[in-house]
C-alpha cells in the first residue's frame, strides 16, 4: 500500500514528495496533465523557500538554473521614467543567509524537484486523475478515471486552485473572485536586442499596462503580463498572439512584430479564497488547493512550499510510529493562519501596487516587502510551541542560521548544514547541556541530532573532545540568534523551526517535548503545558 498518495505535481506536491521520500516513506505522485506543463509561471522562490530547497539539497542547482531579481525600469507613454532595485539595500546576514529569492521557471523549478524525487526512486504519474476518495479508519481507496482503484494510508491534494480533491472533500472555499482585476498572461518571444534582458520592464500608461521580465535560461523567453484588451462594451478579450502584439506595440512604442511567439496564454483574475479546513480525515490540502490569493508579493508558490515542508515530517513521524496521530492536527492548526495572513498581506500589496502605478515611476516594486521574505513566518501560537517567558527568539520561529566552524578539524560551517536533513536538531550551549545531549541520542537514536555549541575561548582541550558534529561559536553569532546563556538547549523540529529554548534547570522538559515529536506524548496544548518549568525560552 502507498503510505502517500499525493495529487498533483507541481512545486507543492512534488516538495512534499521529496521530503517524504528522503524519509523513507512510500509515496506516489500523480497528476492529471498527460505531460509535464512548460509553463514559467511563478517567477520563484523566496529566501524562506531557498531555505526549504537548500535542507532539500538542490539550492545548488535553483542558483545555477535561475537568476537574481532584476532590477525594475518602468516606462510612461513609452518614455522610461524610474529605475528601481527593491533588493539594493539588501544583504545577507548571519542568521539568514538568502537576502532575495530567485528567479526561475516554474517548469525548470518543477524539473529539478522531480530529479531530486527520481534520486529517491519516486517517478511521477502523468495522465492519471482522480474521481473518487472513499475514506475509513486505516486508509483511503482512491478511485481514477480509467476506472482503476488504490489503496494509500493518506491523501495529500496539491492540485491546484480548481482541486478535484478539494471537492471531493465537499470543503467550501470561501472568498471572492474580482471580475474587475483582469490580467493576460503568457510565455513570449521577442526579438533579440529589442529589450535588455537585465532589466523588468515595466510599462503602465492611462490606458492599461505590459510588464516584461526576462525567462533565465533563455534569449528570447520572456513573462508578458498585460491588461487585457476590451471589446466596445468593456468587456476583456481572450488572450491571443495577435492581441498580445497589439499590446506589446501600444504601450512599449515598438514594431508589434518584435514578439514572435506567444504561448501558454491565460487570463487571471484576482481570487481571495481559503478553504475551511485543510483536512479531512486522513486526506489533507496544501497549496492553492487550500488557498488563493493576490499575486502580489509572490507568495502563491512559496506559501505552497511552505506548507509542504511544515506536513512531511508529521507524516512521517506518524507513519513511522514516532508520534501520535494528532500531531497531524497541528497541520491545519499552524498553516491556516499564514494562509489566512497571506490572504490579508497580497490584497494589501496589490491595493498598494494599484495606487503606486497610476503615478509615473510607480511599479511592481510597492509589492516587494520584508514581510514577503517568509522569514518572520512561525507559529507562536501552535500547540508545539513549548510556554516560556519572552526573549530574542520564541518557540515557534523560523530557526536562525550562524556560522561556525567544526570544532574539531576548525573548518567553517553553518548551522544549517547541522540541521540539514530529516531529524530534530538539539543544540547545546556550554558543559552544562552535556547530559541532556546524551540522554537524547540514547532515547531517540538516528531521529535526533545533537550538538555541542562551544563558545569562543572554550578550553582546547574540551574543544578538542568534542567529538563529531560539534561547533564552535568564535564570533558568539549563534548564542546571539538564540539569546542563548551557558547551559541554554534548543529542540529544533525538522521543518527548522524552534520547538523549545530551555534554560538551566529546564532540561527535563528537552525531553518531556522530544516525546512529543518523536515518541508517544500526545502534541496538543497540555501536553506543551509546563515544558520549560519557568525556564526562559527564546
């Protein structure tokens, strides 16, 4: 039987599908479309979601594929009038080493993700589309249009905004549709040397608008998003080749025969719709089948991602037999208010962007914001979130990134490169955190990763006794991203976000929470209930 059985593949569902298969989980990807679409789509990921694909071990080859966000020129009646870098006062920092995300097709995106799946043996399914999901107490049969049927101990929809699974669920998805926020989109051609492909052009006159972004990886490709055309009644035509040289020639000045190609054209309309819950029973919803929103900022794909990689681990801690089924729950408990806040924050962008672009020198940069990063996204309030008083960092936070170096062979690294992988990290900061360490690799084995976090001036000798896998702090940059003390440990979950800061005299409750991720505690709000003891969290 298929542990997972995921629907849909693209960059939600196969991140899901690489992150369990790592984990040695059974899973099995299918998707409707008879081939892999072309489409570039999304325009890539962001720094939270470069994060994502780095512990899935392909940021490599998401840096290689694509290109840095360039550098916006918008135009007025043909003129350009304002150059703009949103990312020119960026920089990478210790605790966050992507400052920007990075521009890729969503289609080269989805070719590296299902590489990585084939690594693990996983191929996906084309063709295949699911009519039927009948659900009882130890599995869903999955029913297919070619009238075939499946067992798979849980379901996962990743398919898309118009999800058969969503509706097979019968889970109204609520929200608006605005008929009135029309945009053309497509892949096109233009002539070589027509348009510097180092630059967003960016043209909004009175009468409706062009924006054109270079595709990496190509010459020619480019993304054309337009207002539409309108017929005398003001109604939108459907996109075309023809209507997009119309376009292209109206608002840049330019012979319209300099597009040569149009492609995969669609219309979009602004949707702000969620779904009431992302789960029912053991099928689940993630992505724009769980939520839509504004296109603004660019967090529909990364939300998905997102989601993905907060699911995956408790799928498979379950599955294994390393925690209770509710840990499930927190699925829904912790995603749904950042679908909910991503709803709010798009619309607010895309109002923001409407109002900056019917000024000269207004353009898509009013919808780049630090809140679009996905790095101040956590879950203070989830049920794994252990009590404590305040501090610099809080259960529940995205996990902060340092550089260090390896105590013993004194060769940099990260500690990223600790949490890299599919187990829980537990860090410990000084002598005093020793016994916990090891009380945690004899009770959970392979599960948790320890690490001794040596402060700079530690004795050589201590250093040098470290044995494998410990770090040392020179700059003290670690012990300031977790506002950590002599004697301070901190659970990290697998998804890279801090499930507990215990202080000195709370290491009982390290393990009290490491049973709730791998053990058989129940993860719900008592049982995170006086984890810490008083002890001072982050």
């Amino acid at each position: 039987m298929t542990d997972v059985l995921i629907v849909g593949a693209g960059p939600t569902g196969l991140t899901l599908a690489c992150d369990l298969a790592r984990r040695g989980v059974a899973v099995r990807v299918v998707d409707r479309s008879p081939q892999h679409p072309r489409s570039s789509r999304a325009k890539g990921p962001n720094p939270r979601s470069l994060e994502v694909l780095e512990d899935l071990g392909i940021v490599r080859e998401v840096f290689d594929a694509g290109s840095a966000p360039l550098p916006m020129r918008k135009y007025r009646d043909g003129v350009p009038v304002a150059d703009t870098d949103p990312y020119a006062d960026c920089a990478p920092t210790p605790d966050a080493p992507y400052d920007r995300g990075r521009l890729i097709a969503q289609w080269r995106l989805e070719e590296i993700l299902r590489d990585r799946l084939l690594s693990h043996g996983v191929r996906v399914t084309t063709g295949t589309e699911v009519v039927g999901l009948d659900q009882d107490e130890d599995g869903v049969t999955v029913s297919y249009a070619d009238g075939s049927s499946a067992p798979a101990r849980y379901v996962v929809g990743c398919d898309g905004a118009h999800s058969r699974v969503r509706k097979l669920l019968g889970i109204p998805f609520d929200g608006e549709t605005d008929e009135e926020q029309v945009m053309v989109c497509g892949d096109v051609e233009i002539t070589p040397g027509v348009l510097d492909r180092g630059i967003w052009h960016q043209w909004f006159d009175a009468g409706g608008a062009v924006m054109l972004c270079p595709v990496p990886g190509s010459s020619t490709g480019w993304w054309f998003q337009a207002g539409p055309e309108r017929d005398p009644s003001g109604a939108p035509l459907a996109p075309s080749r023809d209507g997009f040289r119309r376009l292209f020639a109206r608002h840049t000045r330019l012979p319209g025969d300099h597009l040569t190609e149009a492609t995969l054209l669609s219309t979009y309309r602004v949707n702000v719709r969620m779904a009431q819950r992302f789960r029912a029973g053991r099928v689940f919803l993630a992505g724009d089948a769980a939520h839509v929103h504004a296109i603004a900022g660019g967090l529909g794909m990364n939300t998905g991602i997102q989601d993905s990689y907060n699911l995956g681990w408790k799928l498979a801690q379950v599955l294994r037999g390393r925690a209770e089924p509710g840990l499930l729950d927190t699925y829904e408990e912790e995603r749904m208010p950042v679908a909910a806040w991503t709803l709010d924050t798009t619309s607010e962008r895309l109002r923001a962007t409407l109002e900056a672009i019917r000024r000269p020198g207004g353009g898509l940069d009013s919808a780049v914001t630090p809140e679009t990063a996905g790095l101040d996204r956590g879950y203070r309030w989830s049920s794994l979130a252990a009590p404590g008083a305040d501090g610099v960092l809080r259960s529940g936070d995205r996990a902060p990134d340092a550089p260090c170096h390896d105590a013993a062979t004194g060769a940099p690294t990260r500690l990223f490169r600790t949490f890299a992988g599919p187990h829980i990290t537990v860090l410990g900061f000084g002598p005093a955190t020793q016994d916990t360490l090891r009380r945690a690799r004899a009770a959970h084995g392979e599960a948790v990763r320890t690490c001794r976090v040596f402060a700079a001036g530690a004795p050589g000798a201590e250093t040098a006794a470290a044995g494998p896998g410990a770090l040392h702090d020179r700059d003290g940059l670690a012990r300031a991203a977790y506002g950590a003390d002599a004697g301070t440990v901190v659970v990290i979950r697998p998804d890279n976000h801090v499930g507990l800061i215990a202080g000195a005299g709370g290491h009982d409750a390290v393990h009290r929470y490491l049973d709730v991720l791998d053990g058989a505690a129940q993860p719900d709000a008592t049982s995170a209930e006086g984890m810490v003891d008083g002890a001072p969290k982050g």
